[in-house]
C-alpha cells in the first residue's frame, strides 16, 4: 500500500506533491489501493493535503531506484533528465582534481546553481569542485526517497537554489535489519562492489535508523579501450601533447635550431612539423620533423581505484504529546589512493622562475651519448653552443620511459571526507500552528597531493648537480647526480613495449628521480552552519477553497573557507623557485617551487548569511490555488543583501487537469574565496595555441556582486484512465552572472591570428589590447619576437593573470520537460507500465565575454554543444517498459542523449590541432544506450536483482577531448553485468 504521510517536520519541508498517488502509482506496475494522506516534500514550509501543490517536483522511491538495478549516485545524477553535465566518473582532465565526487548539475546552470539537501536542510559543498555538494558522501543505504524540484527556489531556500533543489529524503518507518550487497562485471577491470547494512527499531514514542555502507570501484586503464588510445592523426587532442619525452631541442644561433631526438618514433612517439596543407603540428615524416608529439593518455585510467564508505543515524524522540526530538548525524569518505597520471609534466616555468627554459650542457652523459646518434650538422650546432636547451613547448623531463619511482605513470592522491550533524525539534501549538527549529553544522574536506617536480632542483640535476647528497659544486662528483633527459635513458615504452634500438646507455639514478619529486599538497574545508525557526499555521480567514496557510521563518548561516597548503606550495614560505636551495631568494612573480602546478595562498574565512522569510498558501477556490513566498537575505558589507518574491498557481478545471505555472526571482551570492583581494592560486589550462598546459594566477575581486535570475514555470498533468502526463514549460533569465574569465579564450583573442586578423600584426602595441595586454606575463623579447616585435609570439607568453566578475550581459535559458507514462492492467498474469521522461533545451543564449574591453567568447545559442558553456545536448530522455507480475519484475530502459557540436570548430586552424566543420569528433554523436534489470522478491524477505547495463556494449561517442568521450553525458565501461542481493530480517 501506498502511503503518502507526514514526515518528521523538517523546516523544507511542507507543501503536498501535486498527484502525488498518481505519480507513485504510476512509476509501480503492480498497484494496490492507495492511501493518500499529507506529504512533506520540498519546495514550502507550510503543510498541505496533496491536491494543494503548484510546483514542478520529480520524486524517485528506493522502490524506483532497485526496479532500475539500483544505480549508483553517479548514474542517477546522470540519468536525471533535468540534470545536464555531471561530474562523476575519472575526469582528471576536467574534474579539478576531485576524483572520487560527484555532483548535480540542474539545467546545465552548473552545480553552483543546484541547491542539494539532506532531510530539507543544508549540506556543506565539497570545496575542491567549485561549491557544488558531493553526492558520493551520502548514505545511501538510509535514502528513502529524492525529490527534485525544477524551479528557481531562493524565496523558500535562499542562495545557490537558482536552477532547484534537489533533496536526498532518509526513510523513517524502517523496522529490521537489511543486508544487502553488489558486483558489476566490467571488462578489463576488477568490477565494482560494494555493500549496506541498515537497521531500523521503532518503539511506542521513539525510533531509530543505522546505516552504513561500503562501495569500491576497480581501476580502468584507458589502453583497455581501443577507442580511448586514438592517434594523434584521429584525434590531436586525444591525451597527445607537443611536449614529449622523447623530446624537442634548441641549440644554434639564439637557440634557433630545433633538434628532435632521433628515437621519437621508435619509442612511440609521432614526428610533427609543417603538413602539406600548411597547418602546424601535422603528423609528418622523420626528414620534415620540427616536433615529437608524446601521448599521456596511455599512462591515465578512465576510471580509478575508488573506496567510498558512509556511516549514519537518526533518531527521533517524541517529548510530551506535542513535542518531538530529531537527531541525525553523517560521516561519509571516498579515497583515492593512486590516480594514475603522466610520468611528468612540461614545467610551467624555469629553474629561476620565468620561461620554461632549462639548459643542458654538453657534460650531462645523456647528451654525450645522443650526440652520434644525431647528424654531423647536428653534432656540430651542439658542440658548438655547449649544450641544448629545453623549453616547455617542446619537452617533459619523463614521458614514454614512465616514472622509474612507480613503472609507470605518476601516481596522485584524492581524498575526500565529510560530517554533519543535526539537531531539531518541532511541535504543535493547539490545533492550527506548527513550529520547527534545527540547528545544523557540516563539515566537507579534500585532502589531496600530487607529486611535481621542483624547478630549481631539475634545472641543477640537469647540470650534474642533483640528487639529496650533493656536497659540492662540481658535476657528478661528491654526491652530486646527473639527470638524463634523453630517450639515452629509455630502454622501452612501458605501453607499448616498443623497444630503443640505441639502448639505455646512461639510464637514471631512482635516487635522482626521487629528489626531484615533492608532493603539491594541500588541504581545504568547507563548513556551513545554518539555524532555522519557523511558525506555521492557518489564519482565521476562510477564502472559498479553504483557510488561509501561512508560514514565516528565520535562517541564521555561517559558511567556513579554510585551505592550508604544505610549505613547498604555499607562496608565503617558498615564494620563488630558487627558495627550495636559496632560502633568500627573491623573485619579481611568487611562482612557487613546482615546475607544473602553481602557488596556493592559505586562508581562513568566513560569511555570515541572516534571512528571514514568509509564505501564504491561498486556496482562491476549490479548483485555484495560489502559494506566495518572499524571503530577505542580508550578506553584510560588500555583498549587500536581496530580496526575492515567488508566486505559484494551480488551477484544476478538470478531474483529469491540473494546470500549473510559477514565477520568481532567485539570486546567488559570491562564496568569500571569491571576493578576498589579492592572489588566491596558480591553475594550469590546456592552452591550444602553445599545445601545451600554461599557468595561470587566479586573484579575488573584492567589487563581485550577487547574480539573480527571474524564473519561470508553466505547465499541466493530466490523468485519464491509466494514462499519466505532465509537461512544463521552464526558462531562467540571470543577470550579473558571477563567472570566472576563461583564461585560455583570453590566450586566443589575444595570440590566434584567426582572431581579428586585421590586428594580429600590430597587437603588441595596438592601444585597443592594451588593457588585456596587461594581463600577460612575457619573457625575453616581450610580447613580439625579434623578428616582429609587434606581433604577438606565443612562446614568450609565460603566465596569464584572472579573476572573478559579473558579467555584463544576460544568460537566457529555456525547455521542455516532458513525461508520460500509460499503466495497462492485467496483461497476462502482472500489469505492464511504459513511459518516457524527457528534457528538451529550447536555448541557452549566453551573452559575449568580455575581459578589458576586448569580446574573447562571442554569445551564442549553446543549445546542442559541448565546449563553451559545458555540454548541453537538445534532448535528453529515457523511455521504459515495466512488467511486474507476481514476486517478480523486468524493466527495459533506453537513455537517449542528442548530438552536440563542438563549439571549437572554427578555431585555430593554422594548427592540426584544429577542428574544421566535418572532422570527426566536431559533432558529437547521439547515443542510445539501452539497460535490463530483472528483480524477484524471493522467499525469507530477499530479493534477488540481475541487470545488462548497456545490453549492446555501445562505445561512448567519440568527442576530441583528453579521454576520446565526454565525460560529463557518457560513461567508458561498456557493457556492465551487476547482480545484486538484499535480505532483510
């Protein structure tokens, strides 16, 4: 029996789900009579009966979730029609160093804009993935129900609920103990597992709810997939990058002459130069050769070594006859241990800071040894310039040999930890007011470490200075160790096998190796405290349809910001390169120690949030009802404060018709990293016109001002027989939209000559750039090369500086969502349930970019794109087909994602790197993955679940992207066999 009841009071929580026993009913094949009572859901504070909401919410029941093969928090954020470019499966290249998380993206606003919950109260963002709340560190054996309000809900909730909410329910009428447990079948993995416990006890005035859980994901190597290792000629930006190991050289004349290490190609690397079409970084033959391009991919995992583990427990106390006690308390953690990653990456900067460039003489033995491998012109512009140097662009210090420390790639650490307490209590006042207070506090962490080579110990390894016991000053002796960068040094590609037909005459000292690698750690916490009141009840006045419904509240929150870096990371004790071996070293730029990852200033801050707010349910008549929420927010001085009105109809003409429509206005405020003045930390960006990672400084604005958006909702269920649908129209307008310059469009506009080719020539002294000029770093000659000073040359750019700001013009979005569904009953022994959920974006018309009077990203419509404004296909559905008949149950399932143009396409075309109309990957193709699950209800209250996950092994479509796929909409395991078994006693 279906049951739609009261839950414990939580402030969320309060009005009904409109059809509430229809939509349940609907989403099981084998009904019974339904008893339909009052429902706490999300999106108001006061109560009501079901037939009173106004607000589009999707509800998904434990029940939905295990006739689905009880999907995983990352699959559910993906399955959701509404949420659109989810974080979630590895992502190194995108996922800013949070593997293992996983987040919700409604309409695609990004997770900033998503507002999620736990029990309708707030929970602490996962402070390495930009603010957006970790789904993977809650309980899900203790999940009872989600609901997912589509709709602008700062009136009720206050900041970051611009796009919705979506709210992660416990169950409260659990009685036993439940064992359940997993394993998925993965080609070319271990699989994943994983296992729950749930105890539930209820007594005549008090309940309890235990929890804990146990989920592990097995490592997926990419070279398990043919279609994620792609050559450089299918897809230039499949992990492929200029600066290989083999390696590129400059030796002559102002190091001028570029040598290219002879065994580039045995080893496994691809020669580039000049194509016969004229673009640059073509594939090309030995003699043409001017590049060796190294693919990293082969050393990374699409999916990594994973172990997630929650614990929780809530406990309800009634005092007295109108007072009741809730208590719930959370402790969640997922951990990387080794993500997989490049032996090494190119340095960002110099051994003293500035270009990337390292010289290496012509004493260092690997040199010695490549020199009769090389030409007799060769050998003679080396000799004759006492060395070679290496630059960024062209080299890496460990590429196909690997990392001799491990035998294979680098091997990084994710780790990721959060708690959360809360306390409450609520009761009634006579028999028409209600009140609820809660006092909740949650804590997330991110522990993470990357090892990185220090610049100032490779530039004196490289010169015969290396290694922890080096005593003197001359090379090689007293300790002192030499690092060969050479392939002198590679006997074989560790990938491929590929053997060095010149051997490993002067292989590497692990010694050395290991004193060039510190770890860039830090730590960051995230805190929100957040105490709430609120007083509900019924006024005296009786409207046609029924009395008056009001509620008002107040919120008090404190959001905490703490990030501690080691010392080798944090500019405030090693501020220079040199610091690690010059304790007094000065530098004009505090760059930090590391050759790839930049500086990361500490802080500890803090922002006080108080907002009060009311709401009135009017039951204008029996067939109309209006809801009126209006809610003040005050951030104190810079920020300011915000008001912001919402109003929702509903209108049933018909028994068989509710129509349904709302408007507001919602608003997101700055976090406080955000608006702290001065240097915040260095990140490093693909940056397509150097073909390599280039740095750039991150400063705070302290002049950022709250974003808003008025939102928009219409739309009508309608129930005929075993027919149910509902369609609705959304559309979100925000304003002052707070968003980070996008460093690498800045590089662009700035340094592709397909950019306003009218100013390329003169852009180094042309007063329009002047401002946007500003913002780069350059080394040697400046801007201009010495040939054309006034012409911007890109390997002089050594760093770029942005911030945060608002942005001066609209991002307008819109769509459709749609569901229907058709119950048959009495279809051989079962009923038969087929239904569709769908999204389709009508626009997301974002506005230009503008950074120091210069439009480096045009507006555009990005429905049907990835790239730009993140990956945002026109439909995103699911159709279904449920049977259930007796103890058991199968459901065929067919998730549809629409294509999507790369929104690159068009750009820097003088390299091979560049994606023209009708290459392949510059449309990303649709895919229809289809999915079966069989679950039997077996006898001594066990249940037995067996599904196919992507029954016809479908490979995610091809994207050019690091991973070959995107990650956001797709998945790379394949086909996925998961069994599944559950007892309860």
């Amino acid at each position: 029996m279906l049951k739609c009841r009261n839950g414990r009071g939580q402030i969320a929580a309060a009005v009904a789900l409109a059809l509430c026993g229809e939509i349940a009913t609907a989403q099981d094949a084998t009904p019974e009579t339904s008893e339909i009572e009052m429902i706490i859901v999300t999106g108001s504070f006061i109560r009501g009966a079901a037939e009173d909401a106004a607000l589009p919410i999707d509800v998904l029941t434990a029940e939905d979730l295990a006739k689905q093969g009880s999907p995983s928090m990352v699959e559910i954020a993906k399955a959701l029609p509404a949420s659109q470019g989810v974080f979630g499966d590895s992502n190194q290249f995108g996922a800013g160093q949070s593997t293992g998380s996983a987040n919700v993206n409604l309409r695609g606003l990004g997770t900033l804009r998503t507002l999620v919950m736990l029990n309708g109260r707030r929970l602490a963002p996962n402070p390495a993935i930009g603010a957006g709340v970790d789904i993977n560190l809650l309980p899900t054996a203790a999940i009872g129900r989600i609901e997912v309000l589509k709709d602008g809900a700062a009136a009720t909730y206050g900041s970051d609920a611009i796009a919705g909410v979506v709210n992660f329910i416990t169950r409260d009428n659990f009685e036993g103990l439940q064992v359940d447990g997993s394993y998925s079948h993965i080609d070319g993995s271990d699989g994943d597992y994983g296992a729950n416990i749930a105890y539930g006890w209820k007594g005549e005035t008090n309940s309890l709810l235990l929890t804990a859980g146990y989920r592990a994901r097995s490592e997926l190597p990419a070279r398990e997939r043919d279609w994620a290792l792609r050559t450089l000629a299918e897809n230039p930006q499949g992990g492929w990058s200029g600066s290989g190991s083999p390696g590129v050289y400059l030796a002559g004349a102002g190091f001028a002459t570029r040598i290219v290490d002879p065994q580039c190609e045995n080893l496994g690397g691809t020669f580039t130069g000049t194509g016969s079409d004229g673009r640059t970084g073509s594939p090309v033959g030995a003699a043409q050769a001017t590049g060796c391009s190294f693919q990293y991919l082969a050393f990374d995992n699409l999916v990594e070594d994973e172990e997630h583990y929650q614990v929780y427990g809530q406990f309800d106390q009634d005092i007295g006859e109108s007072t009741s006690l809730h208590f719930e308390a959370l402790y969640g953690a997922h951990n990387v241990e080794r993500e997989n990653s490049s032996p090494s990456y190119a340095p960002n900067q110099g051994a003293s800071g500035g270009a990337p460039n390292y010289f290496i003489p012509i004493a260092n033995p690997g040199l010695a040894a490549l020199l009769p491998q090389l030409t007799p012109t060769q050998q003679a512009i080396v000799t004759g310039t006492g060395g070679m140097l290496a630059n960024a662009l062209l080299w890496r210090p460990l590429g196909v040999g690997g990392n001799p420390l491990t035998g294979e790639g680098k091997e990084d650490q994710r780790n990721f930890d959060g708690y959360r307490f809360s306390l409450g209590l609520n009761g009634t006042i006579g028999e028409t007011l209600t009140w609820d207070t809660a006092a909740t506090y949650s804590v997330t962490r991110a522990d993470v470490a990357t090892p990185d080579m220090l610049v100032a110990r490779l530039g004196r390894a490289l010169s015969g200075l290396g290694g922890p016991n080096c005593t003197g000053t001359t090379a090689g002796q007293n300790g002192c160790l030499w690092f060969n960068p050479f392939s002198t040094g590679v006997a074989e590609n560790i990938v491929t096998g590929q053997q060095n037909p010149a051997g490993a005459s002067v292989p590497n000292n692990l010694e050395v190796i290991d004193w060039l690698f510190e770890d860039y750690a830090y730590e960051l916490e995230q805190s929100v405290l957040a105490v709430d009141a609120v007083l509900a009840g019924e006024m005296g006045i009786a409207l046609p349809g029924g009395n008056i419904g009001w509620a008002f509240g107040a919120q008090y929150r404190e959001n905490g910001y703490v990030r501690d870096a080691n010392d080798l990371s944090d500019p405030a004790t090693t501020p220079c390169p040199q610091t690690v071996v010059n304790p007094a070293a000065t530098c004009t730029v505090q760059s930090g120690a590391f050759s790839f990852f930049g500086p990361l200033a500490a802080y500890d801050l803090t922002q006080e949030v108080k907002a009060a707010y009311a709401e009135f349910n009017l039951p204008l008549f029996d067939s109309l009802n209006a809801q009126l929420a209006v809610r003040y927010e005050d951030y104190g001085d810079g920020i300011g404060d915000t008001t912001n009105p919402k109003l929702a109809l509903r209108w049933q003409p018909f028994d068989a018709l509710v129509m349904r429509g709302s408007v507001s206005t919602t608003f997101r405020a700055p976090s406080a990293t955000a608006t702290v003045p001065g240097f915040l930390q260095t990140t490093s960006g693909f940056t397509a016109q150097a073909v390599t990672y280039k740095p750039y400084d991150n400063f705070g604005n302290p002049d950022l001002e709250a974003e808003t958006a008025l939102a928009f909702n219409v739309g009508m269920i309608v129930k005929a027989a075993g027919f149910t649908g509902s369609v609705d129209y959304w559309s979100f307008d925000i304003e002052d939209e707070i968003v980070a310059e996008p460093g690498t469009a800045m590089v662009r506009a700035f340094y592709d000559p397909n950019f306003d080719p009218s100013t390329y020539a003169t852009r180094c002294i042309d007063p329009n750039y002047a401002a946007l000029r500003s913002r780069f770093t350059f080394q040697g000659t400046g801007c201009g090369s010495a040939a054309t000073p006034n012409q911007p040359a890109i390997a002089n750019l050594v760093r770029t500086a942005i911030q945060t700001n608002n942005s001066e013009t609209n991002t307008k979005v819109s769509g459709l969502d749609v569901a229907l569904s058709y119950l048959f009953n009495g279809v051989g022994p079962g009923d038969l349930l087929i239904g569709v959920d769908g999204t389709y974006n009508l626009e997301y018309d974002q506005g230009a970019t503008v950074v120091e009077g210069i439009e480096v990203l045009a507006a555009g419509d990005y429905v049907g794109t990835r790239g730009a404004a993140g990956s945002l296909p026109t439909w995103k559905a699911s159709g279904y087909i449920d049977y259930g008949f007796g103890a058991h149950n199968l459901r065929w399932t067919a998730r549809y994602l629409s294509e999507m143009d790369d929104t690159r396409t068009g750009e820097s075309l003088t390299t091979f790197a560049g994606i023209r109309e009708g290459d392949p990957g510059s449309v990303v193709e649709s895919t229809l993955i289809h999915d079966f699950t069989y679950r039997a209800e077996l006898p001594w209250q066990s249940t037995l679940n067996f599904s196919v996950l992507n029954v016809f092994d479908e490979d995610p479509s091809f994207a050019r992207l690091d991973l070959s796929y995107d990650p956001f909409t797709g998945s790379p395991v394949g086909r996925v066999f998961k069994v599944g078994v559950s007892k309860v006693f």
